[in-house]
C-alpha cells in the first residue's frame, strides 16, 4: 500500500451533477490532485467557470450544496475525447453510458478508470465495487487486463439505487442467508442527470411510475455485487429481487422500501446487529472519505426522510429505519431505507472506492 503517494487525477463529466459532486468531493483531498477536468465537446476549451453557464440565461449551472471550490474554476475543460493522460495516474468518470463506451476504453488502456457510467457494468470481466461489500471481486482486474491487452482497467459503480439496498442486503446475506427480495423506490429528480432530467412541470405535484431500464439494472447489479468469484467469473447471487423504481418529487436522496425473505430466521434485534457490526473490518481502514457508520439504524418511526437525512456523514451513510416482521415472505422482514444518489451513489462512492482500491494495492 502506497497511498502517501498523491495521485494526480482527471474528472471527466465535471460540469454535470455527478461530476460537479466529484469536484467538492476531491477539494483538498490528502490522495488525490485533480489535474484535468473534460467534458462534452459543448464545453471543451471553457474555462470551467464558463463551461456551467447556461448558454441562453448565463445563469450558473451549479447543482451541489456546497459552493464550488475556487481551485477549478480558471482549469480549461478538455474535450473527453482528447483528454490529456500523460500526467494522470487515475480518471474518474461521470459521463452517460453512451459516451463512457466510447471514452472509457481509451483511458483504461493507460491507466485506471473508476466510472459512474453503466457502460460496462454487465461485462463478465469488470467488477462493480461497492466499499466493504466486494473488494474479492478485484480478481477480474487481471482477467480484463489480459482479456482486453490494457494497462489500467474499468471498474464501474453501482447505480444510484442499487447502491443503499446493496448497504443493507449484505450483512443479512452473510449471516442469514437471503431468499427473496422486493423493492420499491421513490428516487430523487438529481439522480436523472441535468441532461436529458427531469421536467420541473412532470415532477411538481406528482409521482412517476417508471424511470427507463433502472428496475433491471438494480436487479442484475444486485446479484453480481453479492456474487461469488469463482475461476476468473462472477456467479450472480442466487436469489431474486423484483423491484418498482419511481420518480418522486425530491431533489437528493432515494428512498427505498425494501422485503426481504431471509433465508434463515432471525429476530429483529439479529438484524439490527449485523447491519450495527457488518461493515467493522472495511471501517477500519480509517480511509478518507469514509463515513464513521455505512448503515445506520434509527429507531425513530417517521425516519428516514430525504431532507431530514440524506447528508449524514456527508451523504455517505445509508439511513435504515421502519424495521418490522414481514408474514408474507417466508422469514420476511422488512424496512425502509434512504440513500444520497449523488454522493455515496455517484462521486463521493467513487471517491472511496479510489481509496479502497489504493489502500489494497489494486491500484499501485
Ligand atoms: N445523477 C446521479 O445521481 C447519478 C448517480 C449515479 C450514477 N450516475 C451516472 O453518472 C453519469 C453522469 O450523470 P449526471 O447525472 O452527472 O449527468 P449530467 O448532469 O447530465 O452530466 C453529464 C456530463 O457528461 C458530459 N457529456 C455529455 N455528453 C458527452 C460526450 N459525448 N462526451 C463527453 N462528455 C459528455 C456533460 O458535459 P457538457 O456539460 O459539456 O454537456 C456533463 O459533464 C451517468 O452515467 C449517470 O448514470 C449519476
């Protein structure tokens, strides 16, 4: 492990919401120098101050809590496809999957790219890493690298809401078994980017039952992230999960109502304590942008609520509450979960899992 070694890094996507989140997240980071910054050609040879303009209003276009941090706004944005990588060890990513397939490639040749684009999040030999959960999965690393003839590797994140019901499954998984899960999100207007987003005139007053191909990106994401690594391949988890994602009108923050059916039963308290002591051994390695708790259980009924919640420990902590018996799934419990798309389940996750992948030396 050489994380004393700061890295010098690219944000390719910096003008969107989850690149914007990757700016703040890397503001004086101890690892991390953020060199280059490229988006669309829209942007490129911007100042980035410029490049968030809006083209017609000249309003700014910044979509974080936080104020932009001053060191990026005179850094010329690059077009992705001509990014400079020449002084850059890794690149981080927030591009549409579109355009990911066609960068991304490019970049893992040289050097290593964390994404949050779904590009190649179902390639058989790219692991989706979620901190604490898969890090075993890093034995693909190789396999892509041979596979592809490349220096560097992809490793995508996971979607927005497969991210906090991933958080809660897995130490149920570890310790009682899982048989069956059904979910239900209420998913805020950030996590569908500024472009194509969200029409303010669909959202206000109203819910919308459907979001375009994320029900079955959190389902199969769910099983490979739990998956097993065996002889170079993942072997999905093997139970099902069925799932209703919605758009709902908040700005950050999924809310999740989750059913599991456990495979072997355990009490209420069992299942507080496993998410209270799931995730030690990860916590443990003190990285930067860890959060003091990844779940959280809150005994308080009307928690969790996205404004009230969503930014604890900097939106990195998966907020659980609402825990009750299930009688219709066998073993069934189930509970209500909130998540910050765009910090844990975008930028700031992508962050951490930079760190996780330095702090294990899969990044050298
Ligand atoms: N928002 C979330 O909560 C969230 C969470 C998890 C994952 N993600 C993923 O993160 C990625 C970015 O999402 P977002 O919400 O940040 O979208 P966004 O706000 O629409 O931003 C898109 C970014 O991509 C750039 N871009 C567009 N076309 C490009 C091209 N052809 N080549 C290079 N760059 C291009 C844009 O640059 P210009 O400004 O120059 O147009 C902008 O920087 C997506 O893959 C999304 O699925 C988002």
């Amino acid at each position: 492990m050489s994380a004393a070694k700061r890295r010098r890094v690219a944000v390719v996507g910096a003008t969107g919401v989850a690149g914007q989140q990757f700016l703040v997240s890397l503001k004086n980071h101890p690892w991390f120098e953020v060199k280059r910054l490229a988006a669309s050609e829209r942007s490129a040879g911007k100042k980035f101050s410029d490049a968030i303009k809006d083209a017609s209003s000249g309003a700014t276009r910044w979509f974080c809590d936080e104020p932009c941090p001053k060191e990026f706004l005179s850094i010329t944005v690059e077009h992705a496809e001509k990014l400079i990588l020449d002084d850059i060890d890794i690149v981080f990513t927030a591009i549409e999957s579109d355009a990911a397939k066609i960068v991304e490639p490019i970049y893992a040749a040289r050097v290593p790219v964390v994404s949050t684009a779904s590009a190649f999040r179902y390639e058989k030999d790219v692991p989706v890493f979620l901190p604490g959960v898969n890090i075993d999965h890093a034995a693909l690393v190789a396999v892509q690298r041979k596979n592809r003839g490349w220096k560097g590797f992809v490793t995508p994140g996971p979607n927005c809401t497969t991210v906090g019901l991933v958080f809660s499954l897995k130490p149920l998984y570890e310790r009682f078994g899982i048989g069956s899960v059904i979910m239900t999100s209420m998913q805020a207007v950030s996590g569908a980017g500024r472009s194509p987003g969200v029409l303010s005139f669909d959202i206000l007053d109203n819910i919308v039952p459907y979001i375009p191909k994320e029900e079955e990106k959190v389902q199969t994401e769910t099983q490979k992230i739990l998956g097993k690594i065996d002889n170079g391949t993942i072997l999905s988890a093997p139970f099902n999960v069925s799932c209703t994602c919605t758009r709902v009108n908040v700005i950050d923050g999924h809310t999740e109502s989750v059913f599991v059916g456990l495979q072997n039963k355990a009490s209420l308290q069992d299942v507080k304590n496993a998410w209270r002591d799931g995730y030690a051994e990860f916590l443990s390695l003190g990285l930067p942008s860890a959060p003091p708790e990844l779940v959280h259980y809150t005994e308080e009924p009307f928690r969790p609520q996205p404004r009230l919640d969503r930014n604890m420990n900097d939106g990195m902590t998966t907020v659980i509450g609402r825990l009750r018996e299930d009688n219709v799934l066998p073993n069934g419990i189930k509970y209500v979960l909130l998540s910050h798309n765009t910090k844990m389940g975008a930028a700031k996750g992508a962050v951490l899992t930079g760190e996780y992948l330095i702090k294990t030396g899969i990044i050298e």
